[in-house]
C-alpha cells in the first residue's frame, strides 16, 4: 500500500514502519537503477518545482538529480532571491503560483513550519527539505537507510546524536525516525546550552527508547555503533559570541575514533566546518563523504516516485 501517492511529506511524524519498509524497497531498486542505466524514463511529463529559500548544495542537488534520472522536469530555484518572494510575496500565494506550473514542490525554508503552510495552500504534494530549526525527514530517511545497510537490526544499536541538537533539523527528526524503526539507546550529546528540545526527547521516549544526555564525547564514545556529528548553526545564533565558543565543542579526530567501537558507523549530514577533522575520511567506518550522500539521492529518487506514481 502506498501511502506517500498524492501527499505531502513534511515530518517524519506522518510515517508508519510500513511506510518506511516501502520506501526502502524502493530505494533499493533506485540504486540498481542508477548504477545500471543511470536512470529511466517513468516521470516523464511531470514537473518538480524547488524552491529553496536557504542554502543547500546536496539537498537541492539531489532533489533536481533526482528528478532528472526518472525523466522528470524541473524549476530550479536554489535561492529565492530573484523570486517574487524578494519583492514580499507571502509564502501562502508562492505555494498557489507554483501549483499552477509544477506536480509536485520541494520547500526549503528558514521559519519551522512552513512546509506544513505550503501544504496548506499548494494544489500539489509538497516536500520539507529543511525548515528552519524544524525538521529534514528527507535527511532521516537517508540517514535511516544507510544506518540500516550496516547492521543486521536497529534494536541493539546505541546511537549518538552530537553537535547543536537544540537547533539542528536533521536530529530532531533523525531521533524520531531511529526510535520508530526500533532503536532503543540514544545518547544526546550536546553543550548544556544546545540541548535536544524538550519536545523531541518526549516524543522519542514515547516510542519506548532510552535517552542519556551528555556534554562529553570522549566517555561516551566507545559505547556507541552510530556517531553522527553535526554542525552548530551558526545561521540560528543571533549572539555570534556564543556561537564561536561552541563551535569546536566536538572535533572528531584520530585519535577520538581510536576510542570507538570497529563496527561503528561515522556519520555526518555535512556541511561541516571543522567537527571531523579530514584525517578521518579515510576511516572505513566515516560514511559522510562516501554512501551517505549516494543514498540521498536514491532515497529521493523513491520519494519521487511513490509520490508522483500510484
Ligand atoms: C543540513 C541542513 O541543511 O539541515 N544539511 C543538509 O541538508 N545535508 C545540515 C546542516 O546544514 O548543518
């Protein structure tokens, strides 16, 4: 049953197991897809407006790749500058206009809900890359997919979310997505100042996991299978004085991944800006520059699909 056909995707709250098993699935036979032929010829006709009101490289990049490799069409918008929204128009009559010209709509915003709004108002299904200090479930998913492709099962896996939590979209509704698939162990490890909101703690603990909050790596990190490190936003600090004294609050280096697990997983939704240092890229165990960002664009690809397709 597909349950993404027609809809918009704007949190991770929307999904159930089997939502995620199908998606899965699918992204699966995107990747043999892409790596056979480069892609096909199935959305054809179809039109995905992206409309990009923050920056991004991957997220956009992947979202217009991947409409690109199942024959689709696009309106590229990475900054919405040059836009009508320059001249004040409101996001509400923006979500009407690009209905009128696109199938289907990728948001990408810096106020927290406002996917949800364009859904609201769009006559076509939208998707949230990104909004504000809100949500990215389309990075979830990713992260999901890749943590999946490396170990046999989610439930005795210690998982350590690390960074800005407080202001960081994609743990918030990475955290979600990991205890519904069954992860039961997490440790938040953040600055006291940057804490996982209150709200996404209750909602993981509600799924039935167990969450320890630290501000220290290095104790921690020998107990954990998923690392992933994430940047402090700077974008959401309005005193840049308090930025530069977190901004280094974890740097992964050598001789920090010398302590962890051999099976571990290293991950990262990139950009980062100094909390891995480059001497652990070659680590078999870093998948930030190498399959986590592939499987962005499969996972995408799926979406893509199962939105546009019954
Ligand atoms: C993230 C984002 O935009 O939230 N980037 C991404 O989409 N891969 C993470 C970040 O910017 O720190």
């Amino acid at each position: 049953m597909n349950n993404f056909f027609g809809k918009s995707f704007v949190s991770v709250d929307q999904l159930i197991i089997s939502d995620v098993n199908l998606l899965f699935q699918k992204a699966g036979q995107m990747k043999e897809l892409a790596v056979k032929s480069g892609g096909d010829d199935r959305l054809k006709g179809k039109i995905m407006a992206a409309l990009f009101y923050e920056p991004s490289s991957r997220t956009f990049s992947s979202f217009i790749t991947s409409m690109q490799r199942l024959g689709g069409g696009i309106i590229p918008l990475n900054g919405m500058g040059v836009t009508s929204a320059a001249k004040g128009e409101t996001p509400e009559d923006t979500a009407v206009v690009f209905s009128s010209y696109a199938d289907i709509i990728v948001i990408r915003h810096n106020t927290p809900g406002t996917a949800l709004l364009f859904s609201r108002y769009a006559k076509v299904p939208v998707i949230n890359a990104g909004d504000g200090t809100g949500e990215h479930p389309t990075q979830a998913l990713l992260d999901v997919f890749t943590i999946k492709n490396h170990f046999p099962s989610f439930a005795p896996l210690t998982v350590g979310l690390v960074g800005d939590l407080l202001n960081g979209r994609t743990v918030h509704s990475l955290s979600k997505l990991l205890a519904k698939v069954g992860v039961k162990k997490f440790a938040f490890i953040s600055p006291a100042q940057l804490r996982m909101p209150q709200e996404i703690v209750k909602a993981v603990k509600n799924a039935g996991a167990v969450i320890t909050e630290q501000e220290n790596l290095s104790d921690i990190i020998a107990d954990l299978d998923v690392i992933y490190n994430t940047r402090v936003q700077k974008e959401r600090f309005t005193d840049l004085e308090k930025y530069e004294k977190f901004k280094f609050a974890y740097v992964i280096d050598k001789k920090l991944m010398g302590k962890a697990k051999k099976t571990a997983v290293l991950m990262h939704p990139l950009p980062r800006v100094g909390e891995i240092s480059p001497e652990v890229d070659s680590d078999p165990r870093a998948l930030y520059l190498r399959e986590q960002m592939k499987n962005g664009m499969y996972v995408r690809m799926a979406l893509l699909d199962l939105i546009l397709r019954k």
